[in-house]
C-alpha cells in the first residue's frame, strides 16, 4: 500500500495500477487502502473516467468503499470542473450510506467541498451555493473552504464585488475567514491597481483579526510600486516587520520597483543592501531593478556599475540587464555610448529587448544619423527582433521633417513586410511627409489608403 500511494502522489496511475495486480501474485491481499490509493492517483490528474472503474471495481471485487473512496472521486471530479458527474457521485454516496444504514460513506465536509469546488470551477456558483445551503441544513458546518473556492472564483472572473459579498456571507455564517480567502481579492485589486479598494479590504482584515501573511503584504507593496510610491512601500515593509511576518526576496524585488518608477537609484541601492541584512541573497531580477532605478535617474556610469557588481557576484546578464543599461545612456542623452554598449554586449551574445532596439533607433533617427539608424533596423530585421512599429515610425517621421517621401514610404512597406502593424502614428508620418513636401494629391492617397487600412485619423493627422 505504501508504494502504490508513493506512485499516487506522483501522479504516476499507470505504476499504481500495476502494483495493485500484483498484490494477489505476492500473496497480499487487496483491502480498502489498497483501491484508495488507486483511486487517488486518478483523482490527483483529474481522470474522472478511471477514478470511476477502480471505485466500481472494487465494489465488484468485493471491497466495500469507504468515505475516502468516494471522496477520491469527487475530488477527480473537482480537478476536472465535472459538477454534474460530482454531484452524482455524492447523491451515490449518501444513497449508499442510507441504504447500508452506516455512517462509513456519509458525505462529510470534505465531500461537500470537492462538489463545491467542481461547480464553482465549471461557473456553477448558483449549484455551489445550493451545496453549501444544504450542508447547514444537514448539520455539516460550512469550512473556510467551502466559501474560499467560491470567493476564488468569482475573483479569477473579475467579479470582485461578488467575491466581496462572500467573504461578507462567510462571516455572516459564523466562518472566519483566512488570510487566503483575503489574498484571493487583494491579487486581483493588486493587479488592475486598485488602491482605494484594496486598502479598504485589508483594513478590514485587520479590523477582523486575521494575520496578514507575506504574500498579502507584497500585494499591498505591488500597488503602491506601481505609482512609484515609495513612502507608502517603506511603510508596507516596516507592517510587515511589525506583524512579524517574513520578508522574502520577492518583498525586496516589488519594492524595488517602486524606486524604480521614482528614479530614485539610492533608495534602490539601500534596498538592495538591506536584503542582504534578512540573510537573503540579491538574484538578477533584483540588480536588473537596480540598475533600471540608475537608468530613470539618467545615470549611466552607476548602471554600469551595478552590471559589474552582478557579473562579479556570479550572475549572467540578460536581454532586462543590456535594455537597462543602454536605456540608462539614453536617458542621458548619450546615443553613441548607448551604441557602443549595445556592440559591445551582442559581443558577448547578448541581445536588449525589441523596446530598447526601438527607442535606440528613435533616438538615433531624431539626431538626423539616417545611415545609423536604418543599419540598426537592418539588424534587429536580420536578428528577428520583434520590431514593433515604433522604430518603423521613427525612421518615417525623421524621414518626413526632411520631406524624404521616397525613402518614408520604402520604411512603410519595410515595416508590411516585417508583419509590423502601421497605426495611426505610422499614416499620419507619411502625410506630414507628403504636405511638408507640398504633395497635396500624394497627402489625400495616404489618407485613402488610412481610411482602407480600418485606421482611424487623429487630430495630429488633420493638423
């Protein structure tokens, strides 16, 4: 039984099969742990169809199922968001129970949640709420579990003011919720950055009680480093030495961010230095956030720097390091050194993101360097870098303040052949092209062929 739950938790049904027949060539007689485990590695990968003729099996081998059985079951059911198959499954376990006159398969709270959590799952909330009501009607208590898969649910779907009402009913029925239960809304408030609702909600986990754990607080930091708050993210991870809750590296990283946003490469530094005092170690995603704090505070020699100091703490730089660092030089208006570091790290076989090869480009264009700025759009097309239209557009315009209309109109049909969308910014270059050059009928055929495109026409394309 041991092995074949061993081959169960690593979802390995084919081995706990096989070792299920061997057991009467042993000379190991098959008992009720035997099936379960069988059944468990089913349920663990969600194949309803062989949880199924194992627990059938086992009734026609003369192996009464148990509660664990059934519930193996319902929970392969859950896994695979069956709800009609779960709810069978439970009015077959509660009918068995009746008939046989045993509590042995009388569906507890754990069967409840398996059937709640597989209509939740499949968008049933109205059958998962009827599951809970008829828990309460039968004197099984309601688990935190029981409202989590619910409140999960409806948070995943963005339906986060009926995800509120739940968490409000679980208390109304007397179930303190979990930090989880609360960490289910605040991920989502934290990703669509509402600050407003996701302080309210964890003021009121407080005001009940409840520990916040280190992922709630580094939802909370996330809000705040994505407005470049970093008042708000010193407070956060003062609460969290507070409540004494641990800070972990990804704690260290979203503030990071924060520094970032703000420009502010100092109080990036300090955090980086502070970790180090929590005996966590700086990885690559927390010098990659230094270094692009040095890059919005326009200083290129401390991105530079750090790029060193990473290198020299055994890290490899990636495309996030070499885009920050030439993005440093370019906030600073330093487009020849920002092409040199670029030369220099594809030496080294790196490669800078499709948005920094863009903003190089732009910026190189806007200096009137033409030559240079077409031979590293020539390269990012050669390297297939994603191109976005962006450069495209950047070489038009500077082609258009020069009333260039051939060579802008070669970089439109340039950017077609790349599979680069042309928007609106991509027309409207080429028609300031055209009437800088005084070609009125050449201006009206652009913006035909905007109008063909589906491309809607702005004010900066009238003007």
């Amino acid at each position: 039984n041991m092995v074949i739950s061993a081959c169960a938790k690593q979802g390995d049904i084919a081995r706990a099969e096989g070792w299920l027949e061997k057991m009467p060539q042993l000379g190991v007689e098959k008992d009720v742990m035997s099936y379960n485990a069988v059944i468990d590695a089913c349920a663990r990968t969600g194949d309803v169809d062989r949880a199924e003729q194992w627990l059938c099996r086992m009734r026609d081998e003369g192996t009464a199922p148990n509660v664990v059985s059934y519930s193996s079951v319902l929970h392969a059911c859950a896994k695979a968001s069956d709800a009609v198959r779960a709810e069978s499954w439970l009015k077959t376990m509660s009918e068995d129970s009746a008939g046989n006159k045993t509590t042995a398969t009388e569906p507890n709270a754990i069967c409840y949640n398996a059937v709640i959590h597989a209509c939740a799952k499949s968008g049933r909330i109205d059958r998962a709420a009827h599951w809970i009501d008829r828990m309460s009607s039968i004197g099984t208590q309601p688990t935190v579990n029981s409202y989590s898969t619910i409140i999960d649910k409806l948070a995943k779907d963005g339906d986060l003011e009926g995800a509120e009402k739940w968490l409000a009913k679980m208390a109304d029925a007397g179930v303190e919720a979990d930090v989880v239960s609360y960490n289910m809304i605040l991920c989502n408030y934290s990703r669509s950055g509402d600050m407003e609702r996701a302080s309210k909600l964890f003021e009121q986990l407080l005001a009940r009680g409840v520990a916040p754990n280190t992922v709630c607080l580094n939802l909370m930091i996330n809000l705040h480093a994505r407005t470049g708050d970093t008042a708000s993210v010193k407070r956060r991870l003062k609460e969290m030495r507070h409540f004494g809750v641990s800070l972990d590296k990804v704690s260290f990283n979203t503030a990071i961010k924060a520094f970032v946003r703000s420009g502010d490469a100092m109080g990036a530094e300090m955090l980086l230095q502070e970790m180090r005092t929590y005996g966590l170690q700086p990885d690559l995603c927390t010098y990659n956030g230094v270094i692009s704090a040095c890059a919005r505070a326009k200083d290129p020699d401390r991105a530079e720097q750090w790029m060193n100091k990473l290198i020299r703490d055994g890290w490899t730089p990636d495309a996030g390091t070499c885009s920050a660092v030439v993005d440093a030089c370019l906030q600073a208006n330093q487009i020849s050194r920002a092409e040199q570091c670029l030369q220099k790290m594809e030496a080294k076989g790196l490669q800078a993101n499709a948005q920094t090869y863009s903003a190089l480009v732009q910026a190189i264009a806007k200096s009137g360097a033409m030559e240079r700025a077409e031979l590293l759009l020539a390269k990012m097309e050669v390297a297939k870098v994603d191109a976005s239209g962006t450069a495209y557009n950047a070489l038009i315009s500077a082609y258009a303040r020069r009333s260039d209309i051939e060579q802008a109109e070669k970089v439109f049909a340039r950017m077609a052949e790349a599979g680069a969308d042309a928007d609106v910014a991509s027309y409207s270059a080429m028609i300031h092209a055209c009437a800088k050059a005084s070609d009125l009928p050449r201006a009206e055929k652009w913006m035909a062929k905007m109008d063909k495109a589906g491309v809607e026409a702005n004010v900066v394309t009238y003007n």
